[in-house]
C-alpha cells in the first residue's frame, strides 16, 4: 500500500520513541508498507466551530480523523500527536471512524442553540477518502443537512463526491450547496507520490463536470501551491477547472506546521532530490527564514517577492479563464422537520 510519509516519527508530546531499524530485516527486503486500520471515534458532538480568519467556515463537520490519502504536505498531519500517534505514517494507516456523525448532527441541528449557518465538510482531513465508500458517514451527514436544508460547503480531492450528487443537487435548488475539488497538480506521476490516494487529477476534473452538469455549483481550489514544485502549474490548472465548468476558484501557498516541515523535506530528498533545496529556500524567503509561519493571515499566504508573485499570477489567470463568479450561501430554506413550512415541501 502507498504512503505518502516516509517515516513515523514521535510526536511531539511523546517522550519515548521507537525507531525501525533495517538491519534487523535480510538484505534487499523492503519493509512491508502497514495496512489500514480503523478506530472507534466516541466524540459526543460532530459541529466544530473556529473564529479563525484564515478559515471561511465557522462550523466545520469532520467524520474522520486521519486520512488515507496521504498527502504528504497535509496541514492536518499534527492533530494526530494529541492522540499519541505520529504525524507520518500513522496518520494515513490509524483512522478515527466517528460512526454516530449522522446522529450526532441531526441532534445539533434539532437544537433550538443551532443558528442556521454554512457548514464545511470537512474542515481537516478529506471527507471522501477512501472508507467513505463503505462506510458512507460523509453522505449520511449530507442527508441531515439536505433534510434540514442547512447550506454546506464540500472539500475534497476524490471523485467520490459525485455519488452524492443527489443530495448536494436538492441542496443546491435552495441556494444550500458548493462543491470544491482540490487540484494541486496536473502531473499524474507527481501526484502518484505526493497524494498516494487520493483521486488522479483527471478524474477530479472529471468530478467538476459531472457536479457542473448536474446544476451543482463547483468550483477549484488550487491548494496548496507548492512553490518551485508546482507553482508553473496554476494557469493550466485554472484553464482545465474552468474547462471542466468550475465556476469560481480558489488558492494558498503550502504550510507546515510542526513535524509537517521534517516529513515535508523527508519526501522532496526521496522523490524531487534535485529540487529540495529550490523549495525549501523559496519556502523560507517567503516566511522570513522559517519553514513555517503560524501567524493569521500569513501561514496560507507567505510575504515576499515570490509570494507576491504567486498571488498576482494566480489572480491574473483566475480572471483569464473567468473563474470569477460568487456564490452566497443562503439559509433561507432552513427548517426543522416537524416545523410548519409555509412556503411547501
């Protein structure tokens, strides 16, 4: 199975470490990649809220902890050391299943404390990863919210949205539903090692016209731009989003928080080696000498001549291929069942 960490390294809480040594294994056998496993997740609420300004959404929905995608630039990475775990393989293979999502949000949404407002699904690790085929937790937390006409916002790197287009397009006939589709790269080979699992970039292009053509409003991130990586890529990027028939489009530079930034660099010497230096540098002349800058405002930004350049190129090419539209959510249509609605089904 692909990972995309090479490593596992401690978290940042633990005081002992166990490191794998390859000695202990006969000469030319690889060390097995770890299979997946699956966690009980017993949180008792499902709705996170953040006043973050960098963060668009105040209330996020999140059914996993961990992701099978693995992507190795993965901001959430970290939030698996307050579970004892490491950010590096760990973090892919020990997902946290919060089975009673569905029931947990329809219990939040049913209390008269719940103000109708737009809500992310997901706001940390991807919603459709891989186990959401079998164990559809992100479309029963779509059916809540189609019953409750609460408007979301869906981020994800997998085709696998477009199974719930039923839902989302109910949702979108009362101006309830966005879709957003994360394109890093067009390079399949690149993304082959950079996001192990999650969809190949044709096939997310393909999920915005399929999400396009069903009246569903979608549109792209380009997120995160890695720069001296893929930074070159963006205009091609925007034209095949706007090709596909996103309608608007989005961006931020690549941060690493924690032990991100190891795994990070880790990854570049094992898969880009000639081009580790040029983004580490580029990295850090855009985060005054750090890897990392955990400021509002700045750590999805950058400052600097290359920041600068990466965001006017992104905002030239956006208004080229006419990804300029708005979309305002609305809550008009919210309603609890078992209220009178005056307005019809």
């Amino acid at each position: 199975m692909v990972r995309g960490a090479q490593s596992n390294p401690a978290g940042r809480f633990e005081r002992l470490e166990v490191t794998f040594d390859p000695a202990d294994l006969p000469v030319d056998e690889e060390r097995p990649h770890p299979r997946t496993e699956f966690y009980q997740d017993s949180s008792k609420s499902i709705i996170s809220t953040n006043d973050s300004p960098d963060v668009p959404m105040d209330a996020t929905v999140n059914p996993y902890r961990g992701c099978e995608h693995g992507c190795i630039y993965c901001y959430a990475r970290p939030y698996h050391e307050y579970l004892g775990l490491s950010a590096g393989v760990d973090f892919e293979q020990r997902i946290f299943v919060k089975s009673q999502a569905p029931a947990l949000l329809r219990a939040e949404l049913m209390a008269t404390a719940w103000k109708p407002q737009r809500i992310g699904l997901s706001g940390v690790t991807d919603p459709y990863q891989p186990v959401e085929r079998k164990l559809q937790l992100a479309r029963g937390c779509l059916a809540v919210l189609a019953e409750f006409r609460n408007p979301v916002v869906v981020i994800t790197k997998n085709r696998l949205v477009t199974r719930d287009i039923d839902l989302l397009r109910a949702l979108a006939d009362h101006q309830a539903a966005q879709v957003f589709l994360s394109i890093t790269t067009l390079d399949d080979a690149l993304a082959q090692v950079m996001e192990p699992r999650a969809s190949r970039p044709a096939l997310r292009l393909e999920a915005v016209r399929a999400l396009a053509d069903a009246g569903v409003p979608v549109g792209v991130m380009v997120a995160p731009i890695i720069p001296g990586l893929t930074d070159h890529e963006v205009p091609a990027i925007l034209d095949a989003a706007a090709a596909a028939g996103a309608f608007t489009a989005g961006h931020n530079v690549v941060r690493l928080p924690h032990g991100v930034k190891d795994l990070f660099a880790e990854w570049l010497a094992a898969h880009v080696p000639h081009r580790k230096d040029k983004v580490l540098n580029r990295l850090r002349s855009m985060r005054d000498g750090k890897l990392n800058d955990a400021a509002f405002g700045a750590r999805m930004a950058g400052a600097g001549p290359f920041a600068d350049s990466i965001h006017q190129m992104f905002e030239l090419h956006r208004r080229r291929a006419g990804l300029t539209r708005r979309l305002s959510l609305s809550t008009a249509a919210f309603r609890r069942p078992g209220q009178l609605d005056l307005f019809g089904p």
